[in-house]
C-alpha cells in the first residue's frame, strides 16, 4: 500500500504522464511523483507502480547521456565494437545503474515519503534472465567494464520472450516452468522500430550476371523474419557514458494471410507468423531433437545477421559504400562459437548486397572478426549438419564451402600431401552425415582467438585447436576472465564497500589493485573486528533467504560452505555430496570431536536434457532431508538446496559465503567466474588447479588457498589405468560413504534412484575422475575447519584473498581486449 506524506513537490509542467523526456531540470524526485500519478491511475499495486515509476525516471536521467554517446560514437573518431552473444545474464538493473549513476542518494529521497525502501523497491524487478549462467553473466560484467572504462562498444542478443527457465523443486526433483520476465513488461528498454532488418531463411540461389559481365549470386524466395530493435541503456561509472546493449525480436514481416485467413484456413494463416516469433520465444531451446538443433541454429543465424546488418547500415549512412576503412573502425567479438555463423554472413552482406570482390570482402571478414573460446569440452562446440544448413541457410553454406576450399589450399601449401591434416582441420566433416565445425569456422575467419585463463588458452593450443596454432600461432592469446566490481563488491556488499572506502580511500572501485593496500591490515586486530562483523552481517542476510526459500535454518555462528553454479558433472558438485555424507556419516557414529559446524549451500540448474545433473539435484534434496531431519546431525551439520538460483541470489550469497567451492575436475573448466566473485567478497577457496583457480592462487599465494587433488597431466595420465573401484578398496572413508549410498539410506521408499550415479561413479570411464579426488578433498577439508576454528587467522586469510583479487576485475580483461585485441 502506497503511504505518502504531505509534500509540495510537483510535476514541471507542460509534461505528459506518459513517459514523455523530462526537462533536464527535473529532479529524480519530482520525475518520480509524475510516472507515479500515472501508474496508479492504471490502478497497478502499490509496489510495481512504485518500482515502475522510479525505472522509469532513472532512465530518463539517462537519455541525454545516452542519445550524446550514439551521437559521438557514430562520427567514427575511434573505434567501434560489437559483442555478439546468444546469452546476457544481465540480472536486476536498477541497483547497479543507481551506483554508476551516483543517483542513490536522490532515489532515497524520493522514497523517504513512501512505506518502502530502497532494497524493498529492487525486489519488485524480475532477474533479466538471458543467459545459463558465466557467458552470458561474463558478457553483462564485460558491458559495464565498457561503458565504465568510456569504451564504444555495443553488446548484441537476443530478446528472449522466456529467459532461463523458472528452477522449482518438488520432492527433490527439478521441475522446469517457463520464466516470463517479461510479464510486465521491461521499463529499462526502448523499442527502436527505425533500426528494424529483416533476416533470410529457406528459399534457394540464382546466379546471374550484371551489365558489366560479373556473375551474381541471388538468394530468393525466402522466409524473411523481421528483427525488431530494443534498446537498454549500459551506463559507465560516474563518467557520462551511456553504451547500448541492443536485443533483437522476432516477428513476422507480415502479420498473416489474409486470404487464407477468409478462406477459413486459419491454422496456415497465422503459421508462418508463429514459425517467426519462435525464434526468439525461448532461450537456448533443449536441441535434443532435431526441431530443437533447428531452432538454435535459427537463433544463432538471427542474432548474426540482424546485428551485422545494423553495423553495416549504420556504416554506410556515415561512409557510403566504401568499406576500405571498416576493418580499422570497427572489431566484431564472438562471444564463444555461438555466433560464429557471423563469419560467412559478413561476407554474404559485403559480397551479395554490397557487391564487394570476393578477395575484398575477406580481408574485411578477416580484420574484422575475433573469437572467444569458452570451453574445453569438445561436445560443447557447435556442429550443424551440412543437410539443416543446406535447406535453411542455402547462401550461406555456399560461402563456407568457399572459405573452406580457400582455407584448405593454405593447409594443403603448409603440410604437403597431408590428407589426415586435411580432413582434420576441415570446417566440413565429412562422414554419413556432413557436419560443419562452427568453431573452426570462427577460428578461420577470425584474426584473434582467445581463450579465457592461463591453462585454458595452453590447452587449447597444446590439444583442442593444437593444429590452428601450428598454422596461425600469431592468432593465438589469452584474457583472464574478470566480473566487474561495481556490482559484485559496491552494490552486492555495501557494508565491505564502506569499509574499503573508509580504510583505503574510494579509488578501488575502478582500480581494484588498490585491495593490495588491505594487505597492511590483514593482521590488525581491530580492523579484523570490523572485517569479521562486515560478514557476520552478511551471513545474517543469506541465512534469511536460505530459511525463506529453501525452509532451513543456517546458523551465521557456522561456517558457510558454498557451491552455486550450473549443475554439470564436470563441475563435481556430486563430490561435494560425497564430502557431505562423509560428514553425517561421522556424525551419526559420534565422531565429532572438535569437528567445526558447517552450512553447506549447493544452488544451480540442470539444462533441461541433461538427465544426471537432475539426479545430482534429486540425490543433493533427499541427502539434505536426511541430514537436516536428524536432531543429533543439527548443531554440526545443516545443508540445503537452492531453488532457481539467479544473478540476484548470487548477490546475497558471495557477500556472506566463507569457504568457495571450486572443485571441477582439473583441465575441465575454462575459467570461472563465481570463483572470482567469492574470492572479491572475502570468501576463502577449496579448489583444484582448473581454470582462473591457477591465478587465483598466484595471486594470493598457496599458504591461503586450500588446492587438492590431480592436476590436468595428472588426470590424463590416471585415465590411462583408472581403477575406481580399487581406489574405493584403499579408502575406508570413501568405501563407507559408497555404501551408505548403496544401502538406500538416502532413498527408503524410492529403491535404485541413485544406482545409475555410483555406477558411473565407479567406472573406469568416468571421465570426471570423482572417487580419484575424494581422499585429497575430504583432507584438504579438514585443513579448512582447523583453520575456520582460529577466527584470527581465518579473517586475515579471507583479508588477503580480497586484496588479492584486483587481477580479476573485468577493468583488467577489457584493457587487455582493447589494447591488443581491439585496438580501440
């Protein structure tokens, strides 16, 4: 219920109350009182029109800025960027963008006449749900890097009607409902409709020949989709930027037929308009079946050809069709091998409707593009078959035959009569169904492949793309991922923010190497009294959600044991539930002397076909009802699983985690994100050499990083001979655990649920190595609760893991892009 004191605070008059641009006058305050009239006339309850009104004068303190940014980047004095990717986990805007904007002071005044707050107001926006979890949040942090280090670049995606869908959990399973963030609409946005294209599907080629006697390919009678342009707004800190991250919606180009419409035939009248609007309906569409391949490659193609046609229209209304100096003014970064279709697109437009030579319009395509490999799976990079290609992008698999034909003649000059090197490092994979390596694709059409930490980028290079570095090593770079500290220190943990500000000055917030000044603190006792309260107060906050969402209450007197991120068995949250039954197991027999209590929290989703990650779920719920339903297990051990884990969530959980869980298997994970968000906030980490852990661990030094287990060549060597099942002979700890699992302990009335997870467990072909790791993560575990029970040490270790982590700002990664990638 709204409750407003009396005030005399009006409206500038003349104004409309229907979004209209404010003078530039009008306070926050005063814009807010207007769009609030207006939504309570719309009879809206109190809070949405309360959150509503408020989005809505913020963006408005935007628009000026905003609209000068467009104006100055489109003179082309300096170079402009575009960041293609299929996924922006942009989470909740308003808190971050009243950081940059430096406004939330004003905001709070604005309110100070209304029964909310501001943390109540931020609760009422819907998570923009874009993306499954580190691209696409990686993509959103990259953004606000940009915009806060004054960077022209515009991010491009896709409008999803359906964001990352709604994680429930009923009797311990996922259950997956549709998430429909834009139910009430996105105040954020603005709807561009003179920026809208229209992208080609099906149809076939003509060739034909001009007055000049060059040959011509056409492609006619196509399906066109309309790409509608939203914009949102991506303000830097405090500098007057304002960069655009533009999102593209599918409709049809007509509404339907009309004819068949009066005809009677309803169902084909309004097909091709459904067939349309699927393309953006839902993210990431399980591609399980052949209609959900289909409806991805739609998406990839989609995203591709609307934002290189948006680039190149917006090029020729400055330049004409002189494309001479494209290359130098512009860079196109494909965020992993999803638009990497991209490639033989830009060379379609230049070819096809710009009329550029074939020679040309390459070395255009070829300055112009870079790609950024995210992962080490080799089933996780796209393929398509050359049949779904053939019969939906006709044009476009034309030009990959020719980049390949072209690309090969340079393999062929490099390794001489070398068929096998031919037939690997071909874009086409032949075989009973021809397949199109789309990452091979990005890689040959790119003049920058990057991968995103250390050991990564060495592996792609010593194993995935080993033979692209032998050809192109001068291709070949790394930038360590980084997550912007404006929302994962300044907004998410105001009560560490006001510390550092206190402690070291304001600066840290676009330097973050300033936390290396904590370093002179880390053993001062009444400045770690102050550390230690900071996230007792942040502990109290997470406690409340886990007990609000999950029914479990974690005491903040414990230690916070945390794993959240996207369920996948490389990422081994199932040997974090080995470790967990290890510990009731203990427990129930009365081993607890000077045992430390822990919460565990484990949170992530399942991608909807992925059917062990689900049981991972199911077997983490009933192993938590397990534990938390035994009074004698209570006062040592309490764990719990977190439904619908999302940006927002993450907010809450990194500022009051203790000890970070990142424990995938070595030689598996690109980098990470979360362990850079938890190691910022003061989390300490248990983790292996994998991914950014390695230079996380450089950074802070061995003496306050818990590492156990196999590094990547350890790994690869113990395949050689795996024997889980003797490695469970020689440990009684992990023996014991396997049988409380076999015995049905954790599944009475469910028989044989979890027989097909220790059978995988148990093979020598279980590539994720879980049982070789047990014994190293069940000791360094111990390490980490003789540690946690010397509070001292323990806050001067989180200390310095926080004055650590200035490496791991996305500042750092987007300095690297610009300055020898993009050359801005």
């Amino acid at each position: 219920m709204v409750k407003k004191a009396n005030n005399n605070r009006s409206a500038s008059s003349g104004k409309q109350a229907d979004g209209a641009i404010c003078e530039p006058c009008e306070s926050l305050p005063v814009a807010f009182d207007r769009h609030l009239r207006y939504w309570l006339s719309r009879d809206d309850d109190a809070p949405t029109a309360l959150y509503y009104s408020m989005a809505l004068s913020i963006k408005e303190h935007m628009l000026e800025y905003w609209r000068d940014t467009r104006t100055n980047d489109a003179q082309y004095k300096n170079k402009q960027v575009a960041y293609l990717s299929l996924e922006f986990l942009m989470g909740r805007a308003m808190g971050n963008t009243l950081l940059n904007l430096d406004l939330q002071e004003d905001c709070k005044a604005a309110l100070k006449d209304y029964a909310v707050n501001l943390e109540q107001l931020q609760e009422q926006e819907h998570d923009a749900g874009l993306g499954n979890g580190g691209l696409g949040r990686l993509a959103a942090c990259f953004l606000d890097s940009c915009a806060s280090m004054d960077i022209a670049v515009t991010g491009y995606g896709i409008r999803y009607e359906y964001g990352m869908f709604t994680q429930k959990i009923v009797d311990g399973y996922q259950q997956e409902s549709p998430d429909k963030w834009l139910r009430f609409g996105n105040p954020w946005e603005v709807r561009v409709p003179v920026h809208n294209v229209s992208v080609k599907f099906f149809g076939h080629t003509e060739t034909h020949t001009d007055k000049n006697g060059r040959r011509h390919m056409e492609w006619v009678d196509t399906q066109d989709v309309l790409a509608m342009a939203y914009d949102m707004p991506i303000p830097g800190y405090k500098n007057e930027r304002v960069n655009t991250l533009r999102l593209w919606k599918a409709e049809a180009t007509d509404e339907f037929d009309l004819d068949e419409f009066n005809q009677g035939d309803y169902a084909e009248a309004v097909a091709r308009k459904n067939l349309a609007e699927q393309i953006t309906m839902v993210l990431y569409p399980n591609d399980s079946s052949e209609n959900g391949k289909e409806l991805r490659l739609r998406q990839q193609y989609f995203l591709s050809s609307a934002s290189l046609q948006d680039l190149l229209r917006t090029w020729v209304k400055k330049c004409g069709t002189d494309f001479s100096q494209f290359g130098e003014k512009n860079a196109i970064q494909l965020n992993d091998t999803h638009p990497s279709v991209a490639v033989p697109e830009l060379m379609r437009l230049l070819v096809d409707e710009y009329y550029l030579e074939w020679d040309d319009a390459w070395a255009i395509t070829t300055q112009t593009m870079a790609y950024t490999n995210h992962t080490l799976l080799p089933e996780a990079l796209e393929r398509w078959s050359v049949r779904m290609f053939s019969h939906m992008l006709p044009r476009i698999l034309q030009i990959i035959y020719e980049i390949n034909a072209r690309y090969l003649d340079e393999v062929a000059h490099r390794w001489p009569g070398n068929c096998q090197k031919l037939a690997d490092m071909s874009i086409i994979e032949e075989g009973h169904e021809p397949q199109i390596r789309m990452a091979y694709l990005a890689i040959v059409g790119s003049f920058s492949v990057n991968g995103v930490a250390g050991l990564h980028t060495q592996l792609l290079k010593s194993g995935l793309f080993k033979d692209f570095y032998e050809l192109w090593p001068h291709k070949f770079n790394n930038k360590t991922n980084g997550v912007t500290p404006r929302r994962w220190l300044a907004h998410c943990n105001q009560g560490l923010a006001n510390l550092l500000d206190d402690t070291i000055g304001h600066e840290w917030i676009m330097d973050l190497s300033q936390l290396r000044k904590l370093e002179k603190n880390a053993k001062d006792t009444s400045f770690i009294k102050k550390w230690q309260k900071v996230k007792h107060d942040n502990k109290k906050i997470l406690a409340e959600m886990v007990k609000e969402q999950c029914l479990v209450e974690f005491d903040a007197d414990m230690m916070f044991d945390v794993q959240v991120k996207r369920i996948h068995e490389y990422k081994r949250q199932l040997l974090n539930i080995l470790h967990v039954i290890h510990l009731y197991n203990r427990i129930i027999n009365g081993d607890t002397k000077n045992m430390v209590p822990r919460c565990v929290l484990l949170g992530g989703k399942a991608a909807p076909g992925y059917a062990m990650a689900k049981s991972i779920i199911k077997l983490a719920n009933n192993v938590a009802h397990m534990v938390n339903s035994d009074p004698a297990v209570r006062p040592y051990l309490r764990f719990a699983f977190l439904p619908n884990y999302n940006v927002s969530a993450m907010e809450k959980i990194c500022p009051g985690t203790d000890l970070s869980e990142q424990i995938s298997t070595a030689g598996k994970e690109a980098s990470g994100t979360g362990n850079m968000k938890f190691m910022m906030n003061g989390a300490l980490t248990i983790g292996t050499l994998d991914g950014a852990n390695i230079e996380m661990l450089e950074e802070v030094g061995e003496e306050n990083f818990f590492l156990f287990g196999l590094n990547a060549q350890q790994v690869a060597q113990a395949r050689i001979n795996y024997s889980p099942r003797a490695i469970m002979q020689n440990s009684p700890r992990l023996r014991d655990v396997l049988n409380l699992l076999q015995s049905g302990h954790f599944n009475l009335v469910e028989p044989g649920i979890f027989d097909h997870i220790i059978s995988a467990m148990l093979s020598p072909d279980d590539q994720w190595m879980t049982v070789a790791d047990f014994d190293a993560y069940v000791d360094t575990q111990e390490k980490v609760a003789d540690c946690y029970a010397q509070p001292e040490l323990w806050s001067t270790m989180s200390i310095l893991n926080t004055a650590a982590s200035g490496r791991f700002s996305s500042d750092v990664t987007i300095a690297g892009y610009r300055d020898e990638i993009w050359k801005a």
